[in-house]
C-alpha cells in the first residue's frame, strides 16, 4: 500500500510539472507567434521621443522526488512572478522598475534612473547592488535554477546611488549603498541593509574566435544595521525548507568587509564559471569571525549555441536558440538549445576564533548539482535539476537528495 500511493503520488507531481511545461511553452507560443525566428520577445512602444518597454518573467519550480520528510517539503511554487517596466527619455535618460508577484504582494526589485549621457553612466535608486558575478547576472539565464550556495554571502539588492564606466575590455562599478537614499526609503524590506561602499572591476583578459577569458574582484565595505549581522540560506532551493547553513546572530559588530575574486571561461559552446568569496566581520568587543566559500559551475550547449557576454556588466547571459521549436511550421530538426550543466558550491559559516558566549557554532554547507536545460525557443526555457547536498554541524551531518524542475517564460 505505501509503495503503490508513493507511486501515485509521484506520477501526480510528474503529471502536473509537465502539465504546466507546457501551459509554459503555449503561452510563449501565443505570446510570440514569430517564436520560429531566433530573435527573443520584446514588448515595445514609442511616444514620441519615450520608448517604452515592458519585461517579465515566470518561472515556476516542481519538486519532483526529495529524500526528506514531506514535512519540509514544497511540491508547486511560484519561484519569480515579476513584471517590470523601461522608459529611455531621448539617448541620455532612463527609467526601470520591476516587482515580483509570486504570493499576490508586490515585492519591489529595480526602481531606478539611469543617466548616460557621458562615458560614465550614473544610477540613483534601488537596484543589485556591484558585488560579483553570480548576484549581478540575471536569474534568466542562470545555468541551474538558483545562484549557487555560496553566493550567499553576497550582497543583494540596495538603495543607492551607483557609477559604471568601461572600456574595449574592462569594466568598473563603484556604489554607496544603504536602507535609504537621502531619507527616503523606497522598500520596507530594505530597513536592514547594510550600509555599504562597493567597488566591483572586470577585464576581458582574452579573447578569440572561440575563447573568452573573463576575470574580476569585487570589495565592499559594510556597517550592518544594528551592529547585528547573520547569514542564513537555503541550498540552490526553495522547494524544500532544510538542509540550510546559517550561524547565530553575531552582534557588537563594528564593520564588514566582502572580498571576491570570479573568473568565466567561455570556449566555443562551453562555459566554466568559478567565484571565491570571503566575508571579514570586526567587532567592538574581542574577536573577529571570517566565513568564505566558493563554486565553480560547467555549461555545455549540445547544440552549439554560445552564451553571450557583456564588458559593461562582466556577466554571461543567456542562449538564443539557432533552430527554435515551432508550432507554426514543424520540423523535427527544430528542436530548440539543449544545455547540460554541473557545478559545486561550499559554504563555510564556522568560526572557532570569535566568543560568543562559546565559540560561533555555525554551519558548512556543499551542493553537487546536475542539470539539464530545453530552451524551445528563445522566451522559454524548462530546467531539470538533481541535487545532492550536505549540511554540517557541530555534532551531525545531514545528505539529502532532490529532483526539482522549472518551466520559465522571460520576455
């Protein structure tokens, strides 16, 4: 009897995921009608000298099988629900925002200007802040379906004011960045953040016809709110509520520093990406905590197709399929991108060195992942996922193993 409503339960989950994969692709297809060709949707507009833009993104996770409890676990979630709107005010001016909708709440991510009217371009508003490579590319074209483990101690979003300038190969971003700007705070979920002066540089140290070399550090200089500080993430998922590495809330914190150091390398339709990053916490009273971890992650596009990249940015973007799926004219040779990809990530929140009435009794945390990703066409994509990760404690181990999947329409 166990066996058998197991198995019921699973071809239900299996069921409904592709049940909707597909909802996915019909409505890329209804969205697009052009979707044969390998250019991407864009949603546009002109008024004059405004043109406008509008953006989304759908994605929704499955959680296919997982060896916890189901107590812990999430079958169906909408992961990103979020719409956004560009306005470009003549060749100099521009306006961005975007909010998720996942719960039916919005959650504000970008609400910016943009001023690029000289060689270095200035933003004012809320927007990611210029800390390493995996925060800053978009959850979009991301080989696996989450940033790796220890990304996690990086930045997130913040209210500030940032520059950016480039060159034929390099990049640099510098920003100030806090709760608010100038007293107005435009997220409630912002009144924690770090008050914070960040440098990020890039350089595209090689390229040819079929290698690019990209290589880059990041530094941020950090006075957490409170004089309180913690991390605590989840392991490349949020299907499930456990396994995650986190350490106690450690207070009388006088300043941190964030260190990081990334390189990509991009050889024909193969890309290697790999990030180190440090975290520095200085207290007023005795004792200093250091955490760090790193990833590296490998993506190979079985049919050909490069990732693209950016200098401005330093960050890979997504895949164009060369011969999208269509239901227009079918073709059994029109089969969109398919990518695999592999990657491990670490994360170290243990520190014996500090007193925290005993030592930091923190976590280490590692994910080995697998994926698989379809691209139908270049506005959709479904991505499957197997997860082995691991969770250390002070006195156990815990490994769990988790099947996930991700039907995603962007435009």
């Amino acid at each position: 009897m166990l066996l058998q409503q197991l198995t019921r339960t699973a071809n239900k989950t299996w069921a409904t995921g592709f049940f909707l994969t597909g909802l996915t692709a019909t409505m890329a297809t209804s969205l697009y009608p052009a979707a044969a060709g390998a250019d991407p949707l864009r949603l546009e507009a002109e008024m004059g000298e405004v043109k406008l833009r509008l953006s989304g993104r759908f994605m929704h996770d499955t959680l296919l099988t997982s060896s916890l409890d189901s107590r812990y676990e999430t079958r169906h979630d909408w992961r990103r629900a979020r719409l956004g709107v560009r306005a470009n005010f003549s060749d100099d001016w521009r306006f961005r925002a975007s909010a998720d909708f996942p719960d039916g709440d919005a959650d504000l991510r970008d609400l910016r200007f943009d001023y690029r009217g000289w060689p270095l371009h200035l933003s004012m508003g809320r927007m990611q802040e210029p800390f390493g490579m995996s925060e800053n590319g978009s959850s979009n074209h991301l080989p696996m379906m989450e940033r790796p483990l220890a990304s996690g101690l990086g930045p997130s979003y913040g209210t500030g004011i940032k520059t950016s300038l480039r060159g034929r190969t390099w990049g640099l971003s510098t920003g100030l960045f806090g709760p608010d700007l100038f007293g107005l705070r435009l997220a409630d979920s912002d009144s924690d953040n770090d008050r914070a002066i960040n440098v990020r540089g890039t350089w595209r140290a090689f390229r040819s016809k079929e290698t690019l070399l990209h290589v880059g550090a990041s530094l941020s200089g950090r006075n957490p709110a409170d004089d309180r500080t913690r991390t605590n993430t989840l392991m490349e998922t949020t299907l499930v509520s456990r396994p995650r590495v986190s350490h106690p809330r450690i207070g009388d914190v006088d300043r941190k520093r964030l260190t990081g150091l990334e390189m990509g390398l991009r050889r024909g339709p193969a890309l290697v990406q790999a990030e180190y990053i440090r975290s520095d916490i200085e207290r007023y009273t005795t004792g200093r905590a250091t955490f760090d971890g790193y990833y590296v992650q490998a993506s190979w596009a079985l049919t050909g197709e490069r990732r693209r990249y950016s200098v401005r940015n330093g960050v890979f973007g997504g895949i164009d399929p060369k011969r999208p799926l269509t239901a227009i004219t079918p073709d059994i040779w029109k089969t969109g991108a398919w990518e695999v990809a592999a990657g491990y990530s670490y994360l170290n929140l243990r520190d014996a060195d500090v007193d925290l009435d005993g030592d930091i009794d923190g976590e280490r945390g590692e994910t080995m992942s697998l994926g698989l990703n379809w691209y139908p066409n270049a506005n959709t994509r479904l991505m499957f996922n197997v997860l082995h990760v691991e969770e250390e404690k002070s006195s156990s181990t815990d490994s769990e193993t988790i099947l996930q999947m991700r039907a995603q329409v962007f435009f």
